[in-house]
C-alpha cells in the first residue's frame, strides 16, 4: 500500500482548523438580586473567536463580585427571599 500526499493538502487541513477556531462564538449570562433591597445586577459577556473561551471567565468573576456584596442568583433564591421580594413588589 502506498500512500500519496497531495500538495497544500497540509495548508489546507490547517486552515480549515485555524478558521473553526476563529468562528467559534459563545454568549453566558447570569442575573442576580440582593435579596433584601431587591436590586438586579445582570452579568453577561459573549466573545466570537478565542474571545468566546473569555465570555465564561468574565461573567463568572463578575458572579463572584456580586456574590460577595450579597447577591444571590436569581435561581438560587430559596422559597423564604422568593416569598419575601414578591410580597415587596421587587421580584422582577
């Protein structure tokens, strides 16, 4: 069995790759509120290219600032904040 290579085969594998890896796009959002004063924060990013593997990272940390002033994510908020914010009016 002989194997035959045809020239700018190579190129064009490469190519096709690099452009795949170029396209790639990718959108993550996440909504918080603070559960007594009921005010919203929204965290979202998206990026098109290498930036879509950025879009996760940048919504996470923005996650973890709001978290640590006291936000929780809107599907995490138990029964109890969920009752209480909609009794206020401020669950949006």
């Amino acid at each position: 069995m002989r194997i035959i290579k045809r020239p700018g085969t190579g190129y064009f594998f490469s190519l096709t790759f690099l452009l795949a890896a170029l396209i790639g796009c990718a959108s993550h959002a996440a909504k918080m509120i603070h559960p007594q004063s009921g005010t919203t924060a929204d965290c979202s990013a998206s990026g098109v290219g290498f930036g879509a593997s950025f879009s996760a990272s940048f919504v996470e940390n923005c996650r973890r600032t709001y978290e640590d002033r006291g936000y929780v994510g809107m599907d995490n908020l138990t029964p109890e904040q969920r009752a209480s914010l909609a009794r206020r009016g401020l669950l949006p």
